[in-house]
C-alpha cells in the first residue's frame, strides 16, 4: 500500500512550455503565420514539439527523479491541460524520460477547482496516503493546496505534507 503521493504539476513546473505571449510570437517565426486561434491552452499546437523547444525544469525534475524511486510513492502528474491534449503532453514527457504512474487531467471547470477535486478523488482511492510531496508553480493553488492539506492534517487524514514551489528562474522553493 502506497503511503506517499507525489503531485507533479506540468507547465511551468516540470517542463517550461510556452505561453501564449512569447509562443504566439515564436509560431508566427517558424510558420509565418499569426496564431490561427482565440485561446492557447486548449490547442495541441502550443504543445507542437517541431515549433516549440520544451526544455524540462531540472530542479523540479530532480526531486522527480529522488521521489520516483521510493517504493512507498506513488507519483503522478496532475495538469490543468484538457484530456484531449493526453497525447502532446505524455509525448513531451516520454521524450523527457518522465513517466508517472498516473496522468490526471482537467475534466471541466478552473484549473484550481479541478485540481482540489482530483486530488480528493485520489485521497478516496488511496486510503493509505500518509505524506503528499506536491510541486507547483502559481502562488494562488500553493495557497490552497496549503489550507487543504492543513485541514487533512487536522482531520488526521495525512502526517505530513510539503509544497514545493517552482519559480520562474528555474529553482524550487520548499514551502
């Protein structure tokens, strides 16, 4: 029985995709066309491994690599990034060496709502989670995450939990 989640979030976290301010600029010098779509997220394109250099974040990648090992882990990665996009964003991975037990992804609704909702689902299905390791990068889900896994602790639900915070120069803060 597994007793440590381990929560990988992807953009920004373990690989530094493009967003949409510097990767519409970059698809228009390698196509020679303006951006043909309204959003960015939710289009396989921004994940185009011939248009975009997708360089891993190897710090967070690191700890990846330490937590993967422990037999007691069961380590996943939980993305914002609709199911549909499930190919583009496990190839990406795959070609990083990257391969999780499990890749959750957003059914519906807000990033953050999503997020909550599955990692409860994963609480309910893992009864023996003692210790979640979860890495993000947005200042506004490490809050959260802070007061959800907070509430486990007091509920005696978890033991311990750490929140790594993945910051823009390519470092990781602990929480």
């Amino acid at each position: 029985m597994k007793k440590i989640l381990n929560i990988f979030d992807f953009d920004g976290t373990l690989v530094n995709t493009q967003v949409p301010e510097t990767g519409k600029v970059i698809w228009k010098e390698k196509t020679g066309n303006e951006w043909p779509y309204i959003g960015w997220w939710g289009r396989k394109e921004s994940l185009d491994n011939d248009i975009f250099e997708q360089p891993i974040i190897e710090a967070t990648v690191a700890e990846y690599e330490r937590l993967k090992v422990d037999e007691n882990g069961h380590t996943i990665m939980l993305t914002g990034r609709r199911k549909k996009l499930s190919t583009e964003v496990e190839l990406i991975l795959a070609d990083k060496g990257l391969v999780f037990d499990e890749y959750r992804y957003n059914y519906g609704g807000d990033t953050l709502s999503n997020k909550i909702k599955q990692i409860g689902n994963i609480m309910k299905e893992m009864k023996g989670i003692e210790e979640i390791n979860i890495f993000e990068d947005r200042q506004p889900h490490i809050l959260t995450f802070k007061q959800l896994f907070e509430g486990m602790m007091e509920r005696g639900r978890i033991k311990l939990f750490r929140i790594y915070r993945a910051e823009p120069d390519g470092t990781l803060t602990l929480l």
